[in-house]
C-alpha cells in the first residue's frame, strides 16, 4: 500500500511539473513537408512517437494532420552532404480540440456516469493519457537521422494542447534504438528534406 501510494505521488508531482512547466521548442521558420491521414492516436496511449515511419504522405487539402520541420533547427554533424543531421518535427491536427483542462473535467465527467462513483485519485492514471489525447492539438519531436544509412531515432517528444500549453514531455528515448526509414512514408520525407 505504501509503494502505490509513493508511486501515485509520483505520477501526481510529474504530471504537475509538466504541466507548469513550459519551454518553448517552437522556431521561428516551420516548413510544411507533408500531410498524413492519421486524425489522431487510438486508444489510451500517449502519441506513437514512431508513427512518422509507418504513415503514407497525402496532399496538403487532404490532410488530417500536416507535418513541418524547423529550419533554425536543422542541424548536420558535416557540412557536406550525408552525416547525421538533428531536427525538430511539428505535427499539427486539423480539428478543433479542447484545452487540456477542459477535456480533463468532461473525461471526470463521463467516466463518474459510466462507473456509476465519484472519480478517485488513482483514477487519474489512466485518465490522465485520455484527456492528453483528447485535447492534443500539437506535437513537436526531436528527431536524429542518418543520412547515410537511411536511420533514425528520437531525442525527445513534447505534446500541446490548443493554448500551446505542453501537456507532455518525453525524453531520453532508447539512443541505442536506431529504426531504419521506410520508404513512401512521412519520416522518408523529412529525411529527404533534411538531408539535402
């Protein structure tokens, strides 16, 4: 009892931190790369941070999510072609979402009626990734590529709601974890752009 109650203290000061604390990662110089189909992520996870690499690119008046890359951002381990090259990645959904409090309370809301009892503190652990994912609006992700053996992984990931307040932050993905590019989908876009 003491380990969950210890543990649920955590979960409740890191979804605080996150919440207050806001940096920017937004740049000055967002390009438009591509568009995608994908309207948002299914069920009760946060973002599928590797999904670039599994969706197919579709036109711009098509899209359900449009993707930039920021030019300040960009930046390669040569100044000759191939190496590494850093970048910051924008996904932007083309709905109308809520802010993340607001979608929080309708959650509370519908989950009271569905269970029939008032919301608990240890509810908020899984209701937490729902009202993120209800009320992303935007997410920004730190990718590393490889030009030269068509590979990528990812630094960091941030996600915001419609008031650009970012709800969540992940970094320290697995370095080790490089995934090769596929080819025809978003990621092989952006690789192809930043590699020039």
């Amino acid at each position: 009892m003491k380990f969950l109650s210890l543990r649920l203290g955590f979960i409740l000061i890191s979804v605080a931190l996150a919440t207050l604390t806001r940096t920017e990662v937004r740049g000055d110089d967002w390009v438009f790369y591509s568009g995608s189909a994908q309207e948002q992520p299914q069920g009760a996870t946060l973002r599928d941070w590797y999904g670039l690499n599994r969706i197919k690119p579709v036109a711009k008046g098509e899209a359900k999510i449009r993707h930039f890359f920021d030019q300040n951002s960009v930046a390669s381990s040569t100044p000759f072609p191939g190496g590494t090259v850093r970048v910051w990645e924008k996904a932007v959904l083309q709905r109308e979402t809520k802010g993340y409090e607001e979608a929080k309370a309708e959650i509370e809301k519908e989950e009271e009626k569905r269970l029939k009892r008032k919301i608990s503190v240890l509810d908020y652990a899984w209701i937490f990734p729902m009202a993120v994912n209800r009320a992303a609006k935007e997410v920004t992700t730190l990718y590393k590529i490889d030009c030269d053996s068509k590979k990528f992984f990812i630094l960091e990931g941030n996600c915001y709601d419609k008031a650009g307040q970012r709800m969540t932050r992940e970094a320290t993905f697995d370095m080790k974890l490089w995934l090769p590019i596929q080819p025809g989908t978003v990621m092989d876009v952006l690789a192809k752009e930043v590699c020039k």
